[in-house]
C-alpha cells in the first residue's frame, strides 16, 4: 500500500470535473488497493469563492469521507478589485511577470499549505489542474518534503489567457511525470518543451454501470416531455461551456422542430443569471421548452443524461469533456466542436459529430440532422458506449494513475537514496 496525498483545489459536495475526477481516484486506491488517501482541498463549492468573499464556503477542517482523509484549508479572497486591475494591465503591457499576477488573481490564495504538503509525509503527491494556484504549492511543498509529484494539468489550450504561462510549463518540467488527457494534450506539451517521457496519455474516467443502468423515463415524466425529442446539456453553467451558442442554435432547431425540448442541467454559477436572461427574452412558444435544472445531486445525472436524445457540449475549453463520456455511457450521441483537444476524444461521424466553434448555425444543422435519424443516433450511441466500457471506467483509469505513482516512486526512490534524501 501507498501513503498518498492529493491536491485539488476543491472537492465534493464542491461540483466540478477536477473535483470528481480527484473523489473518484482516490475512493477507488482506497477500496481496491487499501492505499492511505488524503486529498489537501480548499472551502470553496464554487471556484468564484477564490476571489468573492459573498460566495459561500464549507467549513474547514478535517473530515473522512468514504475512506478518504479531506483537510479543506480556508481561502484568502479579498482585494478582489486589485488583483484584478493588476493582472488585467500587467498581461495587457505583456508585464514580466504577468503570468504570476494572473494566477494571483485567479487565486486559490491559501496560507500555510505548501508548508502542510512538505510536512505530509507522503510517498507520492498528485496535484490537479492548472491555472489555479494550489498547483504551485504542491510542488514547492513537494520539493520541501522531498516526496515525487505527478500533475495532471487538464491544460485548456484555447484559452490563452489562463493557460499561455510560462510558469505552468516550468511546474511540469519540476514534476517526476505528468498526465495527459489526451494524444492532443501529449503533443501540445512536447512542443512546449515537456519530454516525452515524463508524460502519460491515461484519459478520463466515468461511473460506466450508473450510467448504463440509467432510466430517463422518470426524467421525461417529471418534465412532461412525453415522447418529444430532448437536447440536453448536462454540466456547470460556465460562460465557457457557451450555452449561449446553443440556446441560439435551438432557435433555429424549433423552426424546423417545434417539439424539440432543451434541457439545461447543472451546477449554477454567477453565469445562469445570463443563461436566465436568454431564455427569458425568448417567444413564449420557444421558452415553454426549456427545461432549466439547476444544483441536482451527482446520482441524478444519469437518469438526464438518459432522458435526452442528444448530448451538447459547445465549448472549446476541455482538457478532455468528461461529459462526452458521461453521454456515452447513457448510450447517447453527442455533438461537440472542432477545437482543441476535442477531435481527439470524439470520433467524427462514429460516436458523435463536430461544427465549428461558436457557429449557432452549423450547430443547429448537426441537431437537426441528428434528430431526424433515430438509427444513426442509436448507433452513435452504442458506439460511444463501447468505447467507455472499454477505455474510459474509473476502475481503468485508477489502475493506470497508480502504475504511474509506483514508476515515480521506484525512480525517485532510486535517483535519492544515493542522497540520502528519503
């Protein structure tokens, strides 16, 4: 067994890819392999709490939850305007430097746990994801305590401002390895300078049989959506996740379809006041077919997954979109965009189809084209669903993050003991 510490910036009932992906990891090493598990988080549920004092923040302090040791440690979110001004001007001037104000700014500022992750004594720390800044504590606190790290980056490249830092790729250059979502992320890293070697393509990881096993009915009941078609997006309500194109592209979808429902399921953020406001401003007729589901519990997401026809994930900023995954393994087609790492995960014309980024158009054409041809639809669906069941379980994807642990370790163990580090 291993003693392993993880850090993430939060962790459920805080909602959000990293903070499943990091529950998920953990109760996974701790139930098959008896692995001692802590996960070093914040008090954040929402990653705006990072930088606004009136989001609200779960108690601080420790907990076991399922096996797992949580310490969620309290957050510095004051001088929200400074930070803000000085990253905004600074990465504007092309300021050196600019790169640490935004990660500032962006936060989470948490005092004392770089020095709590060199004291863990820890045979292996993963951290999980960039841009954020607990990122940096975990390999300083690392290199502190002399213990390896892995990273899991999730970088999003189309999103310069968050993640064109200089100081995201000299943390990976300190780590001992890194993983990567995808062949697209591999790649990306290598031409920035990031060994080949030190980098491991693993993928992702969903609750396969929950999602299998789902029943939309009860959904569709609930909702009086009858036997009406469902376009769904299921996740957190982030202005990057551009919602926006989408409801735009249903516009266009009920000319041709006015039987068409669009469900909006996920997490609220600041950003569902916009996504209320778009939907307000539409005819009544359109309006009456939105279904809004906002805050629902995790064990809710497969029954709506499993109450639509058809999967929509508009953004362009995914490392890898577990909720493709998620969709699949409801059995459901899924359309995303050609950008990024994306085309690497969906497979064009197989599982899922892609349009380009933000075109409202070309997006309401691929619903339309897919609502019209239930047999294509069900066997994109199957096809997603293979893949899951054969690449994309937690049990897989646990199996794999902890042969990288026990590689790291060995090396690490054998490049210090010379040292007399460990």
């Amino acid at each position: 067994t291993m003693k392993i510490l993880h850090v993430v910036h939060g962790y459920p009932p805080s909602m959000g890819g990293s903070q499943l992906l990091v529950q998920r990891l953990s109760e996974q090493l701790v139930a098959r392999y008896s692995d001692q598990v802590t996960v070093f988080t914040t008090t954040a549920r929402n990653i705006e709490m990072f930088w606004n004092p009136r989001e609200p923040a779960l108690p601080a302090g420790t907990e076991v939850i399922n096996g797992v040791t949580v310490r969620r440690f309290p957050v510095f979110n004051r001088l929200n305007a400074l930070r803000c001004i000085a990253a905004a001007a600074a990465y504007r001037l092309r300021l050196p430097y600019n790169d640490w104000l935004r990660t500032i700014q962006q936060g989470p500022l948490v005092a004392g746990m770089t020095r709590a992750i060199a004291t863990s004594g820890a045979d292996v720390i993963f951290a999980t994801a960039f841009p954020l800044m607990h990122m940096y504590y975990a390999v300083a606190g690392a290199r502190q305590g002399k213990m390896p790290i892995v990273l899991l980056g999730a970088i999003h490249t189309e999103d310069r401002w968050g993640y064109e830092r200089k100081m995201i790729f000299q943390a990976i250059q300190q780590a001992d390895a890194y993983i990567a979502h995808t062949i697209f992320e591999r790649d990306y890293l290598i031409t920035r300078g990031i060994p080949e070697e030190k980098i491991t393509v693993i993928g992702g990881g969903v609750d396969a049989d929950a999602f299998m096993r789902a029943n939309g009915k009860v959904v569709r009941e609930q909702y009086g959506v009858g036997d009406c078609p469902v376009v769904a997006f299921v996740g957190k309500q982030t202005a990057r996740k551009r919602l926006d194109v989408l409801i735009e592209a249903m516009r266009r979808v009920w000319n041709a379809r006015p039987d068409a429902h669009l469900m909006l399921a996920g997490a609220q953020t600041p950003y569902s006041l916009q996504i209320a406001e778009q939907v307000k401003r539409l005819p009544l007729s359109q309006r009456n077919q939105v279904i809004i589901v906002n805050d629902f519990q995790e064990e809710e997401k497969p029954d709506l997954l499993a109450a639509c026809d058809i999967f929509v994930l508009p953004s362009a900023e995914e490392s890898l979109g577990i909720a493709f995954l998620e969709a699949w393994a409801a059995g459901k087609p899924v359309i995303g965009v050609r950008a990024g790492a994306i085309p690497s995960v969906v497979d064009e014309g197989r599982d899922g189809l892609l349009v380009p980024y933000g075109d409202p158009d070309s997006l309401a054409q691929a619903i339309l084209m897919l609502l019209a041809d239930p047999a294509r639809r069900a066997a994109m669906g199957q096809a997603g669903q293979r893949k899951v069941r054969d690449h994309y379980t937690w049990e897989i994807f646990a199996d794999r993050v902890r042969k990288v642990y026990q590689k790291v370790l060995t090396r690490y163990d054998r490049e210090h003991a010379w040292k007399g580090d460990r």
